[in-house]
C-alpha cells in the first residue's frame, strides 16, 4: 500500500516538487547558519509579535524531540501490523 504511492509520487514527479519548496523554505536558516549566529532553537529572525523567551525555547525543542518520536512510531506500526 504505502509503497505503491511512493512510486506513484516519484513517477509523477510530485516528490521534486516537495522538495524544492521545502529547500525554499530552507533559505533562511541556511542564511543564518552561514552567519555563524543559529542558537540551538530554529530562530531566523522573524518574531513579529516578541513570542521568544526562554521557556518557550525549552517548549520547542521538547514538542519537536516528541514529534519526531512519534512519525518514527509511525512506519514501526504500519510494519508491525
């Protein structure tokens, strides 16, 4: 099943698109991690309402590590079951 839509994206070239647009995406950390200045939190530079503050960044990052745990339980229960 899953396989099947891979294949599917990769023939109708809908996967090149993903990643050019997610590489646009990319610029502006690629910009900051250029100037040497990135602090660990995914900061660009852009905080139009004044949200950053330590404990948010903290919050951040944990939101972030439990994502990632859970689209890696993702295929685990796809191949499992």
């Amino acid at each position: 099943k899953m396989w099947g839509l891979h294949e599917a994206a990769i023939k109708s070239g809908a996967l090149w698109q993903v990643l050019f647009f997610i590489g646009l995406l990319e610029i502006p950390f690629l910009l900051t991690l250029a100037n040497g200045s990135v602090d660990g939190t995914g900061n660009v530079g852009f905080d139009p309402l004044g949200l950053k503050s330590d404990r948010r960044a903290v919050t951040e990052i944990k939101n972030g590590r439990l994502g990632m745990i859970a689209i890696g339980g993702m295929p685990h229960h796809y191949f499992l079951t």
